[in-house]
C-alpha cells in the first residue's frame, strides 16, 4: 500500500539524518521531495499546498530533542500532518437511527461498489450482529445484480429480489418496505455505477436517496483513481451530501493520492478502507495506522487485530497441543496454516503491516508462503490421499508423479514443497523440544536477551 510515497518520503526523511538542526535551508530540500511526492502520488494540488505549508510552520526552527535525530523530528511532523489530513477516525458507521438504517452505495462505474456492499454486509452481520438486508439497483447491468445475490448468498446475509422490469426507485422502495416487515437492521443499495458529469444519472441516484430516506450516503471510490477520485468526490458530494467514503483496492495503490485528498476535498470522514477481492478484506479506517504505514513505520495493531479475528484459535490450541505431545507436524496441519493465511489475504497482505525494516526483511526471506504460491501448494496437499498427508514418508517417486498429475503441476513443484515441508517439520520438533528458543535456534535467528 501507498509503496511509491512510502518509498520518497522516507528518503526526504533520511537527507535530514546528522543535522544537529532544523534549518530554513535542509527543510526547504527536504519539503522540495516532500512536494514531488505527494504530487507523484496524485495528491490534488491544494491539498499538497495546503500539507507542505502546514509542514514548514511547524518544522521551521524546531530545536532537536536531545534524544532525537533531526529526522525523527520531521517524520513525526509528517505523521501528524498526515493523520490531520486524513481526518479524525470516522468510527465506521453510525447506526443510531430508527431501523432499519439505509445505507446508500454510490460511486463511479468499476470503484467496486457491488464487492464493498458484500464486504460491508459481512462485517456488520458478523462483528455487530446485525441483520442485514442487501439489494442492488443496478438494472444497466443485470450481472451486477446477479453478482450481489451470489455474494449475499456466500456470506449468508439476506438479499432482496429484483423483478424483470422494475425501475431504480421501485426496487429500492420495495426492498425498504421487506427492511421494516422483516424486522432488519440495516438495509444497504448498491446503486448503479455513474458518471459525474451524467445528470439524468446523477438525478436518478438522488431520486433513489429521496424514496429510502437514506441515514447513511457513501462515496465508494477507487483509490487508484488520482484526481478523477478527487472531481467525482466533489460532484457526488454536491449531489447527495455524502456521509462517509469508502476507499476501495487500496492494497493496490503504490501512491495513495486519493486517501490524503478525498477527505480534505469533501470533508466527509473515510470510514473503512478495502484491501483485497475477498469478502473480509475491509477494514475500518484509521488515519494514524495509514500515516504510519505511508511513514514505513508499519501498522502492527491491525496486523494484531487481523490475526485475532481471522485465526482459528481453538486449531492454533489444538496444533500447538499437538507439537507439546511431540507428534509430528503433517500435511494437514501444513494445508490448515497455508489455508489461515489465504484467510488474511496472503503473506503480502501481511507483509504491508510490518515496519519497512521487518517488511523488507520479510520479503528477501525464502518462506514458502510466497503469495502466488499458496494456492498451488494446497492443490498439491489436496491431490495427496489422507494416509500421504499423515505420513509424508510414504511418498515417494511414483506418488510424486500422480500427485503432480492430479494438481496439474510438475514433479519438481511437489519436490520444491516436500523440501519446504521437511524444513518445517523440523522446526515445529525443536519447537516441541525446547519453546521458541528451540525453534529460533533451528531458524537460525537470535533471541534478544530474556526472552523465551
């Protein structure tokens, strides 16, 4: 996330590394790369002259903390201009209202409206309890509906039916009147995507806002936008006096111009930040864990809080148990982590958590969780029968061969898995033998002094 203006601020940040003060001179150097990288980044103009002028009041003549190096101070002065820039934490959604609260999607055509209102659904229903009614208005493209549908299904969220021929306004009228009969919490539309500059479209959504008397109206926007994010934000905005944004495919977005310019643009909190295609990959957003990770100092509370909500831990009890007992580690156990960490979005999605320092060292490390390769080495394990995946000993050169065939894969893939395999398997027995001191001794690493 945001990789590129991680990448240039840091290195701003390093130019003031020995002065034994801020100056007018080595701030103004600094500022100058500050500058061309929120507007590489595609942070709008104003927001950029707005940041850096906010910067330099602050910086300018700043004495340096004994304790601290001049760039220690200047990247807490970015830190807290950037978390100023991106608002309070909008908390996510506000839900005091007489249910069933409407909740409103509206947004460009491919910002991912459809999948947001999926991932909203679930992360209501399941971390509020709530019941939640989905539908979609989106008649211009009937996929969008059925794609909905599909998705509420997945999730387990009830979904309000579409007939042939309805109307925009019709359908979300209805779907209000099945919210209030079936005693639902929150009802969300996803509307049809649009274009700013479309006023009979414009129109259209505004109208639909007027039938459900919306409590909630979101701006979902695509966060590799740039400043298309930035024109529409401000013309949905005009329209439908937004309530919140919803900033999507942001673990994509090497620049990141559209979460430091939409809030200033609209003035409307971010509430939630999307960071993946899979239904659970929304997160509420919080403007100091973003700046931290934008400053690469990573973000570990969410990293932690992921952890906790996505793990199994009655399995993580049962494998630790297990390891205690001194037996073996097996493909099973293997296909059950690999398949904990394509819950969390792959090891990337992890990575971009950490503090640069760890990430970068996470990313040069030879783990075999490499994200394009986990999905393949569960078809491996898959292909195996159960008595090959409790006794790995069994498998020799033939099954190689037939379980290669059966994942579509090479012999040497199913090696390259068997090896990796090995090397874990050894690791969870020193872990058995001697904790974690056992196992970082078997990995090679140091434990600081009075752990373990």
């Amino acid at each position: 996330m945001f990789d590129k203006l991680t990448e240039r601020l840091t290195g701003a940040v390093a130019a003031l590394t020995g002065r034994g003060r801020l100056t007018e001179d080595n701030i103004s150097d600094a500022l100058r790369q500050v500058r061309m990288a929120l507007i590489e980044a595609d942070v709008a103009v104003p927001v950029v002259k707005a940041f850096i002028d906010a910067v330099k009041v602050r910086a300018l003549g700043t004495e340096v903390q004994q304790s601290l190096s001049p760039g220690q101070v200047f990247i807490k002065i970015l830190y807290d201009e950037l978390v100023a820039t991106m608002g309070e934490p909008g908390g996510g959604l506000n839900l005091r209202a007489q249910p069933p609260v409407v909740v409103l999607l509206a947004g460009l055509q491919g910002a991912g409206k459809t999948t947001t209102a999926a991932k909203l659904a679930k992360l209501l229903s399941e971390q509020q309890k709530k019941r939640v009614l989905l539908t979609s208005v989106d008649v211009y493209r009937p996929a969008a509906i059925t794609q909905l549908e599909r998705l509420a299904a997945q999730i387990g969220v009830a979904f309000h039916p579409v007939g042939p021929g309805e109307a925009p306004v019709a359908i979300a009228t209805a779907a209000r009147e099945a919210a209030v009969r079936g005693s639902y919490d929150v009802l969300i539309v996803d509307t049809a995507g649009r274009l700013h500059v479309d006023a009979d479209m414009m129109a259209e959504v505004q109208a639909i806002d007027r039938a459900v008397s919306a409590h909630q109206r979101l701006f979902v926007v695509d966060s590799m936008a740039g400043q298309d994010a930035v024109n529409a934000a401000r013309a949905f905005n005009a329209a439908l006096d937004l309530t919140g944004v919803i900033l999507t495919k942001a673990d994509g977005d090497a620049r990141g111009g559209a979460a430091l310019s939409v809030r200033q643009v609209t003035g409307k909190p971010i509430l939630y930040l999307g960071v993946g295609e899979k239904v659970e990959a929304l997160e509420l957003f919080h403007p100091e864990r973003v700046a931290s990770r934008i400053l690469g100092m990573g973000d570990v509370l969410s990293l932690v809080e992921q952890v906790q909500r996505d793990v199994d831990q009655e399995k993580a009890a049962k494998l630790a148990k297990k390891l205690q007992k001194g037996k073996g580690f097996d493909f099973n156990d293997l296909r059950e982590q690999m398949q904990q960490l394509e819950k969390m979005g792959g090891i990337g999605a992890l990575m971009d958590k950490l503090p640069g320092g760890m990430a970068a060292a996470a990313a040069k490390s030879q783990t075999p969780f490499a994200a394009k390769e986990v999905s393949r080495q569960i078809a491996i394990i898959n292909s195996m029968t159960e008595k090959e995946r409790r006794n790995p000993d069994l498998i020799d050169g033939s099954r190689k061969r037939r379980i290669a065939n059966g994942s579509g894969l090479q012999v040497q893939d199913v090696n390259r898995l068997m090896k990796q395999f090995l090397q874990m398997q050894k690791a969870m027995k020193m872990f058995s033998k001697g904790g974690m001191r056992g196992l970082m001794r078997t990995l090679g690493g140091r434990m600081p002094p009075g752990f373990g």
